[in-house]
C-alpha cells in the first residue's frame, strides 16, 4: 500500500466504520490489512485467468505463460512469444479497483524479478537449483517452486504489475531466467 493512500484506510470493527491513519509497518495487523488488497487482485485476476501470481503481504509477482494463440507478442533473446495477456491488459482488467500501485517498487514483465534476501546485503542468498528465486529491494524473499511448471526459459515476469510509461510503450515480455 503506497503511504500517500494509509491516511485514507477505512477499517470495519465490530459493526463500525473507523480512519485509521497509523499503519506502521511491523504492526502486527498490517499484513491482514495490506493483504486484503492484493487478495481481492488476485482473486479478479484468478476469474479473468492473469494467472499464475506469487504475493508476500502486499507484494505481486505475475507470470505470463506463452500461449500459442494469446493475441499478445513478446520478444525475449530474439525470440517471439505470444502471450494471453501484457502488463497494460492485467492493470486495467483491475482499474475498477483503483488500487494505489507503488511505482517505485514495480517492475515492467521481464526476464527476471528482482528480490533480495533479508539475510543478504542486498545481494543474492543461493538456493536449491530446482528453485525460482530472484532478489528485489524490499527485502522479502520470493522463491518459486519451479516443479511443475513450463520450463523456466518459457516464464515471463512482472513484479506488482506496474506500468513503466504510456500505455503502448510497455517493454516486451520475456524469459525467467534460473537461479542458483
């Protein structure tokens, strides 16, 4: 939740409406209450099939599949990929919402996500080859089972879903990328 938008939080207690303008992190409620908004994302994304996603409290992390007939084209290492989905398409399928993206911590669709370990100084803590794992600023690890999935050349990742310009200027999907 972007800090702008915590001075209008609406909380509902015991059949009441409360402001709630303090919402610190590390308060022990704020991950229910930060979570409940990328829970209701996710769950329009899950009907509408901007599927799959990752999230940790308030942090999304989508995964754009190829798709042979997706009406989207994505390059990535000279490559052409289509696509179900682009990042514009997964933001306004939810722009009814008006949920107060973080531009600062958002990441167009891309090769890789970056997230960092808590245990790191920012830089990458390994992890078990069968692993998606990729460090970002916000000191939350996301680490992916990649079993079970299409092989890890073929993923494409956004991270919160942000927009990085004008709608048709979005930089193409690409390929995830394994780390070790």
């Amino acid at each position: 939740m972007s800090p702008k938008s915590q001075t209008f939080l609406i909380v509902y207690f015991d059949g009441k409406l409360y402001i709630d303008h303090n919402i610190p992190f590390g308060l022990a409620s704020a991950g229910g209450l930060q979570g409940e908004v990328t829970d209701a994302v996710m769950h329009i994304w899950k009907i509408l099939k901007v599927t799959p996603y990752k999230k940790w409290v308030d942090n999304i992390t989508i995964f754009c599949l190829p798709s042979p007939n997706g009406p989207f084209t994505g390059i990535s290492d000279g490559n052409t990929y289509q696509y179900n989905y682009n990042l514009e398409d997964t933001i306004s399928c939810i722009s009814i919402a008006k949920v107060p993206w973080h531009k600062e911590q958002g990441q167009p669709f891309g090769d890789t996500v970056e997230y960092s370990s808590p245990t790191s100084n920012g830089g990458f803590t390994p992890y078990k080859a069968n692993l998606l794992h990729s460090p970002y600023h916000h000191s939350l690890p996301l680490v992916i089972m990649q079993s079970g999935w299409t092989p890890p050349q073929e993923l494409a990742l956004a991270s919160f879903g942000m927009r990085d310009g004008p709608p048709g200027k979005l930089p193409p999907t690409g390929k995830a990328t394994l780390k070790t």
